[in-house]
C-alpha cells in the first residue's frame, strides 16, 4: 500500500501534535460502552440533511467511547463540535482530546483511501479523499 502524499496533509506537525496530545490524554477509566468504530461518511445514511442511519457495523466492539465521539469532526460541519460534545453530555476533556485524535487518524485514512482511488489502486476510493480533507481541516482547527 502506497503511504499518503505529505504535502496532501499540508501541517505534518500539527497532525502529529493533535495525535501527540490525544495519546497523552488520560485514558477512558469507565465501563466498556458499545461503539461502532468506524463512523465515516461512507457509514452513515443521511436524509435531507439529518442522520437518519448507520451502516457497516464491521469494526463493532466495547470500548472508549472516544472512537464514535471522533465522528463530531469527522461527520458534522464545522463549527458543530462543540455542541455535539454539550448535547453529549459525557464528554469531559480526555475523551474530546482522545476523539479528536482518533478523528484525525480516521482522516488520514480517508484521504488515503481518496489517494490510493486517483493512482488506481484496487479499493482506493476518490471520493473519499475531500471528505477526509474537511474532516482533517476541522480537526486541525479544534472545530
């Protein structure tokens, strides 16, 4: 498999402070919860404009709830973070520090899976690529 294109990224090291803080934040110390694992836009069904379902329950496990929480950046337009996270009601400041981490690994994976549709490259999906680029924008400016 074919890494991603740095310049694709753009802020190398702002990716790498943001997974830096999320490794640093403390870990989740309450019970197990159901989470899918996997929220991305190619997961989710969306009708006019609401989230009216999810798919693709393949990377479904009990764990940190951190890695659904990572879809406020992943999924949800700019500037809906922080009131995904008030609605929430759970989500103290370890866990948002963890989600975002994890929202911007999910992103680097969608740009990759973009990069590896533009080469060719069996399972390489192109549209997915913008979709991980705004997703990482949001990420990088905590919004």
């Amino acid at each position: 498999m074919q890494a991603i294109d740095p310049d694709a990224v753009g802020d190398v090291p702002a990716v790498r402070a943001v997974w830096a803080d999320a490794v640093a934040a403390p870990e989740w110390e309450g019970p197990s919860v159901w989470v899918h694992g996997d929220l991305h836009p190619a997961n989710v069904v969306v009708s006019d404009g609401t989230l009216s379902g999810v798919i693709d329950f393949g990377a479904l496990f009990a764990g940190d709830p951190a890695w659904d929480l990572g879809a406020a950046w992943v999924l949800l337009p700019a500037g809906a973070a922080a009131r995904f996270f008030d609605a929430y009601g759970h989500a103290d400041e370890a866990a948002i520090r963890r989600a975002r981490g994890l929202a911007a690994m999910k992103s680097l994976f969608l740009m990759l899976m973009g990069q590896n549709g533009d080469r060719g490259i069996p399972g390489g999906k192109p549209n997915w690529g913008p979709a991980g680029r705004a997703a990482l924008d949001r990420v990088l400016k905590g919004v």
